[in-house]
C-alpha cells in the first residue's frame, strides 16, 4: 500500500518513487521477525548435526547401544536364570519349575554365610580405615605446605601406576613375618593400601576445589586446624567421601588375588575365594556345578547392588565433582 500511494504521487506531483532497498515503515517490524527465524533456523540446524544427523544416524546409535546393553546385561540374565535352575544350561531360559534349592545348598555345602560374615567384616573395616586415611592425606597434599611435597605427591601417583602382582611377593612375606596371615588385619591393611594412592588424588581434587575463604573465615573464628577440617571441610567435600567409601567397599568386596596368597584357612575365606574355588572345582569342591556358582553369583552380587541404590546419588554427585568442583 505504501508503496503504491508513493508511487502515484511520485507521477502526479513529481514525487521521487522509494528505491526497492527502502525499508519502509511496514517493514520494519517485520524485521525482526524475519531475523529472529534466521536465528531459530540455524539453532535448529546444529542441534540435529549435534543429535546424529537424520534417521539413519538414530537408527545406528540405538543399534549400537542396544547391542552394548545386551553384551553386559546378558551374563548377569544367565546368572538369575541358572541360580534359579534344578540343572543349569548354556542358555538364557527361564526354568519351568525354579527351586531355591540352589541357594540351600551353597550355605549349607559352601559355608556361604562364613565367607559372607567374613567379607562384610573386611569391606566394611576397609572402607572405613580407607575413607579417614585419604580424608586426612587428601587435606595435606591440597592445603599444607611441607618440604619436597611435590615429590612426595608424584611418589604417592607412581604407586598407583605399579601392577598388583608385582607386589605379591614383598606382601606375602611381610605377612608371615608379622603374622597376618589368616587374619582379618592383614587383609584389612593390605586392601587399605591398595586404594590408597589413587584416593589420596581423589579426595586432594575435592578439597582443592573447597575455597580458602571458608578455613580463613573459621581461622578468624579461633578454629584450629584439624576443626576446620572436621567442622567445615569434611561437609563440604561429603560427596567425594561418598566416592572415596563406595570405591574401597567395591574394591575390598571383589578382591580375590591378595586374599588367595594371604588366607589358606577355610575359616577365613571371603565370598570371592569361596566363588573362585567353587568355579574351579578347587579342594572340597571336585564337581563343578554351574547352577551352584551361579546362586552363589546372586548372593555376591545383591550386596553390591544393594550399596549401589543407597547411595547412588552421592555417588553421582561426588563423581560429577571430580570433573566440574564442587
């Protein structure tokens, strides 16, 4: 309309007509319109190049993750089916007629509930010897200043780096010299010591991500020290403890190579070394019978679970704080 009303005064009356790169009064709201789809469009755009692409790309990522899902989760359908079998197959099928009887007889042939005991008493003390011990060594390599820190901290990450095995050896001689063998301290400290180093950089990680201005608020406040660090650094890194707890619980709780130079007494086996023999046909277990690992396959694996689903979200959330601070 403008437009046109311009031009049949610009013919009657000498007007001069607007050059079609005018932005006219009309236009000019219409251009931010037209701008913001532009934007939109390409918004729109780099979010299916981030997504895959098109159908096709879809197809192949729910493919491939599909086929990664079955690859882990199919050992353990194997495991429920087969514990609850009267004669275990290599297939995947549920039983017609599933028994407990399984079960029965691993506590009562296995002494199951003896090596139960015993790996609920190691894991437990070891979480809890661990989580105190990198809490305090974790504080120290992040906040205090000490001579030859720096070499002390990569000595600490070089342990980390040395193959278990390379250690059996020195500890199983240490072991029988100071009479640890067949006891819950020697697996205890062993354990310890094997999640030491790499827990230790876990928990300095937390606690270098703690701000200063909060130990210098609670010096202020006539804080020593070591209440800063149980009153006011310990909350805060809560989620890496959750970390540093679940992580040696696991650990201690499928460790079977330490426990298999260090425990020769029945009495003192864990669910690992009992599930290990058992799988092997190893001393009183001559037949092997794959209905019976697989129940005691179940029963080592609900504890694990069971932690898991407590304590998932402090999980989660200290895990996450590795990589972002808290």
């Amino acid at each position: 309309m403008a437009a046109t009303w311009i031009r049949r005064r610009g013919a009657t009356g000498g007007m001069r007509v607007a050059p079609s790169s005018a932005v006219l009064p009309g236009d000019a709201a219409a251009a931010p319109r037209i701008e913001g789809a532009r934007v939109a469009g390409d918004q729109a755009r780099v979010a299916r190049r981030r997504r895959g692409g098109g159908p096709v790309e879809w197809a192949l990522v729910h493919l491939a993750f599909a086929a990664a899902l079955l690859f882990f989760l199919a050992p353990f359908a194997w495991l429920v089916t087969a514990a609850f079998s009267a004669r275990a197959t290599a297939y995947i099928r549920w039983p017609s007629d599933p028994t407990l009887a399984n079960f029965r007889y691993v506590f009562e042939e296995f002494a199951f509930g003896t090596a139960l005991r015993n790996s609920i008493v190691i894991s437990t003390a070891t979480m809890v010897l661990t989580t105190l011990t990198v809490a305090l060594a974790g504080y120290s390599l992040s906040r205090l200043e000490f001579r030859q820190k720096t070499w002390f901290s990569y000595g600490v990450l070089l342990l980390q780096t040395m193959p278990l095995s390379a250690t059996m050896v020195p500890i199983y001689g240490l072991a029988r010299e100071l009479g640890l063998r067949n006891s819950y301290l020697g697996l205890i400290l062993v354990h310890t010591a094997i999640e030491l180093p790499f827990l230790t950089w876990l928990m300095k990680g937390f606690f270098d991500a703690v701000p200063r201005y909060l130990e210098e608020a609670a010096w202020i406040d006539g804080r020593s020290k070591l209440r800063t660090w149980w009153e006011i650094l310990l909350p805060v890194a809560r989620p890496g403890l959750g970390v540093a707890a679940g992580l040696s619980f696991l650990s201690a709780w499928a460790e079977v190579l330490m426990v298999i130079i260090l425990v020769d007494r029945s009495e003192m086996a864990t669910v690992p070394l009992t599930f290990y023999r058992a799988a092997r046909g190893e001393g009183s277990y001559m037949e092997v019978r794959y209905e019976l690992v697989a129940a005691m396959g179940v029963l080592y694996v609900l504890p694990v679970l069971a932690l898991f689903f407590a304590t998932r979200k402090l999980m989660v959330r200290g895990l996450m704080g590795t990589t972002r601070g808290i």
